[in-house]
C-alpha cells in the first residue's frame, strides 16, 4: 500500500525491556493458519502484558512486536484478523487503544489489494473518535492514517461518516 515505516516518531516506550520469553513465539505458524476472534484476543493480551508498546526497539532496529503474526497471515486469514482487530481497537482507551490500533494499523498494511472488512467498516468511526480521545503518543496518527488509507482503498463507506470520502477526510482530526 506505502511505503512507510513503523512509525514515525521515537518513542521512549519502545526501549523498555520486556522481561520473559516473547509471548505466542513457537508454533507460530500452525497458531496463524488456525487463528479464531479468540485466540487473536489472546495473542494481544500475551503480547500486551509483554511490552505494551506496539513497538520494540532493540539497537539500530526497531520492529513491530506483532510482526511475526501479521507477516503470516493472508487472504481471508488476514481480512477476517483485521476484523477482529477493529472489535479490539474499538472497545480499548489508553495504552491498550494504542497497543490495539498498532495490531489493525500493521494488519491492514499486510494487505496489498485491500477490501471490505464489514467489521472495520462498522467499527471505524468508534477508532477514529478514539485516536483523538487518545491522542497519547506521536505515532497515533500516523497508526490511524494506515487504517485509514485502507478503508479508503477499499471503496467502502465507513458506517455513520458523512465527510469527503478522501484520505484527508478519513484521516483523525487533530485537536
């Protein structure tokens, strides 16, 4: 979709060390292909309580800590995992909110030819209050933007939206 990068701006949250073993790491793969609404919510809390901020810093390299299921799924796989993401992201405030956008933000950019996702299509306009209500973190915008070129390039109209359907007008508002 972009060309882009995890984020923009550092955050010193990425730095913080996470203690144990990363959360979901073995059997990945079998994990990935029999994903379910369930054991995706169980992945986010796993990795939540992990390192809640959606991004690790380790050196010179910096990665999404979602990355190693989000490169794994696709197709339907992946269209009905960003629907589950837009339930998760939708009912979350504070750092979860922002753990759980980064998930849909990384998910949706996994996707090269988007379509409708009926879920973030109904959800969409509750994350978007939310990135404002939450407006914590640099990178939060710039999460949400991704969500938002997806919607766009999917055609569908997000539900209870009455602006320019354009990246502008999906993008949050800023305070």
């Amino acid at each position: 979709m972009d060309n882009d990068f995890p984020f923009v701006c550092f955050s010193p949250e990425a730095l913080e060390n996470p203690e144990g073993d990363v959360p979901f790491c073995d059997g990945l793969e079998d994990f990935s292909r029999n994903l379910t609404e369930q054991s995706l919510i169980e992945f986010f809390e796993g990795r939540f309580r992990w390192h809640w901020y959606p991004i690790l810093s380790a050196g010179f390299n910096s990665f999404s800590i979602h990355s190693d299921l989000t490169t794994l799924l696709h197709g339907e796989k992946l269209h009905e995992a960003i629907g589950w993401a837009a339930l998760i992201a939708s009912r979350e405030d504070g750092r979860r909110f922002i753990a759980a956008l980064a998930l849909l933000s990384f998910l949706c950019r996994q996707e090269p030819t988007p379509k409708e996702v009926p879920s973030l299509t109904e959800h969409f306009m509750e994350i978007r209050e939310r990135v404002t209500r939450n407006a914590i973190d640099p990178n939060i915008s710039f999460w949400f933007s991704k969500i938002a070129l997806y919607q766009l390039n999917s055609g569908a109209m997000p539900h209870g939206y009455n602006g320019d359907f354009d990246r502008g007008g999906l993008n949050a508002p800023v305070k």
